[in-house]
C-alpha cells in the first residue's frame, strides 16, 4: 500500500510538476512544531506529525534549499518535483523540534525571524494566546476594552476566545495594539512564558547547521499599517541585525502575515527590492513558475492527516492559477 501511494503520488507529482522552463515549485510554509499536541491548537502539528509528513515529502518530490530554488526557478533548471521548506517568525520549537527531524531526514529549510523577539522576547498574539490560557477565571469580561465577555470553561472556548480576540486586533496600529494587549494580558493575571521564540546561538547553529535565515522585520508589523519610513526600518533592521548574528548576507525576506494588498502592497515589494534582498515571499497560495514575481513567491500550508488527503491538497494547490499580487 505504502508502496502504490508512492508510485501513485510520485507520477502524478511528476506531471503536475515537470523540470525545467515548465517547472512549479512548490513552497510550504510552517510556524510552529510543538513537541506535543496543544489542546488550544490540535491542528497544529507535533513533532510526531510533522515527522510523517516530512517522510511523505521526501519520498514524493525533490526538496531544494531555498536559495537554490528560487536561482533555479529564475534559470529555468528546476527538477522536476521541486519543492522547499520555509518557517516565518522564529519559534524556538524552529530549532529544538523541527531541526532534529529535518537533519535525521536531510531536508534544508528556510527560517524567517522577526528580530525583535530573539532572545527572550514575545509576539502580540502569543501573549494574547498565552493570557488567555493561563487565565483562572471561567469569564473575561473585556467589553470595556470595546472588546467583548469571553468564556474560558473549556480548551474550546478558549481557542473561541483567541479566534474572536486575534482578528480584532491584528489590524490595529502597533502602539495601539500594544496597548491592547498589555490591558488584556492584566486582565487574565496571568504569568506569560519568555522561551517561546529563537536565541541568538539557536539562529547561529540554524545558519551552522546549513539551513538558510530569512528576513521577516523587526517587530512583525503589519506593513500596511505603517508609515513608509517605518516599513523602511523594519525591513532593514531585521535584516541588519540577522546578518550580524550570522555573520554573512540575508537574501531572502518574508511579508509579514504576507497577504498581498492587504498586508503588503507594492511600494513594500520595490522596498525590499531597494534594500537588497534577492526574492521574497508572500503567503498567497500557489506554486511558483517561470512567470512569477521572484519578489512575491506564492507559499501553501498543507493539511490533512491522512497520506492521501495531505496528497490531494498538495496536487490542488499545484494546480492552482498564479494569485493576483501587489
């Protein structure tokens, strides 16, 4: 059985897929691998998941490190079966989950830090995420916040609570999202983890161990909620400051949340372009050809529990027609 679904998988891969100047190159894209699964976020994958569909991966298609395919895509000499790995924001989970499967797999993969959070530091959403999760209370009243009362009683009604808060305040402007958030966080009284993204030696052996760093800012903004000078500094910032930590050139970056004329627009993409990056990525999905912008590579998050599932969804997202872009 495991046999035909490979053979089955590896001939329809290969027609969908071909070398060459007809190639499609197929990106993922991850962000976390927990070790365990999380009752908050049970369709997030466990290192034990994350590990069978990475055995999926290898044995169907030709995984590339990321700056040789997007040279190749631009050369026309793609394999046939291309596909590469990407990470965004810097978990620390990056590196003492998802690296040992990749290495024992031998599978490269590109991460994308925001520079803000190594060391200690915490993205909004995770200290939302996190406050309300320890929280004791079974209620969180936050309609003076002009929010709303949440209940807590159960994982689901958390993971509700998260679903509901997230939306509302990921398009805010950063000051007043920050502020937000630190009136949520005190309301919950709840005591928030500092381990949750990379260390700068967790970057340094990433790099080390041959995997590729890529650029995601600095604080993650939404880029278009800011100014252009801010989105400037973002951009640069963050690539400054990884190049300082490895020591050599960061070509590649990744938007920010990564929907094009929602989260990114095309001033942002000549500003990337003007800073020095090589190709960037957005979080449209789709596989990338020979016509696409090398400065808006289309990425796809793959689902699906079940070998055929995971399959058909990869074979729908090949077929899918380039994304209307920035």
């Amino acid at each position: 059985m495991a046999l035909a679904a490979r053979m089955i998988g590896n001939r329809l891969f290969r027609v969908l897929a071909p070398p060459g100047k007809m190639a499609r190159l197929c990106s993922f894209i991850f962000h976390r691998v927990r070790p365990d699964r999380d009752p908050l976020f049970p369709a997030e994958p466990d290192a034990e998941e994350f590990e069978r569909k990475m055995i999926w991966i290898r044995r169907w298609f030709n995984v590339l490190p990321v700056p040789d395919a997007v040279r190749r895509l631009r050369a026309g000499t793609l394999p046939e079966r291309a596909l590469c790995l990407t990470f965004d924001d810097g978990y620390a989970d990056n590196f003492s989950v998802a690296l040992p499967i990749l290495e024992r797999l031998g599978l490269p993969a590109a991460f994308f830090v925001a520079t803000r959070y190594i060391d200690g530091g915490r993205m909004w959403n995770d200290s939302v995420i996190e406050a309300i999760r320890g929280c004791d209370s079974d209620s969180l009243d936050l309609s003076d916040l002009g929010l709303a009362t949440y209940r807590l009683g159960t994982s689901t009604t958390r993971r509700q609570a998260i679903d509901a808060l997230l939306p509302r305040l990921k398009y805010l402007a950063p000051e007043k999202r920050e502020e937000k958030v630190a009136a949520v966080v005190a309301r919950t009284k709840s005591s928030l983890p500092t381990n949750l993204m990379l260390s700068s030696d967790d970057v340094r052996n990433l790099h080390n161990a041959g995997m590729t760093i890529g650029a995601h800012t600095n604080s993650h903004p939404i880029l278009t909620s800011i100014d252009a000078a801010s989105a400037e500094c973002e951009i640069r910032s963050g690539k400054e400051r990884l190049e300082a930590i490895v020591g050599g050139a960061i070509t590649l970056f990744a938007y920010p949340n990564g929907r094009p004329r929602i989260d990114y627009r095309a001033e942002h993409v000549e500003l990337v372009k003007a800073i020095g990056f090589e190709a960037a990525f957005s979080t449209a999905w789709g596989a990338s050809t020979a016509a696409s912008d090398l400065f808006q590579l289309p990425r796809f998050t793959p689902w699906g529990q079940s070998r055929w599932k995971f399959g058909f969804r990869l074979a729908q997202n090949l077929m899918r027609k380039e994304a209307a872009f920035a």
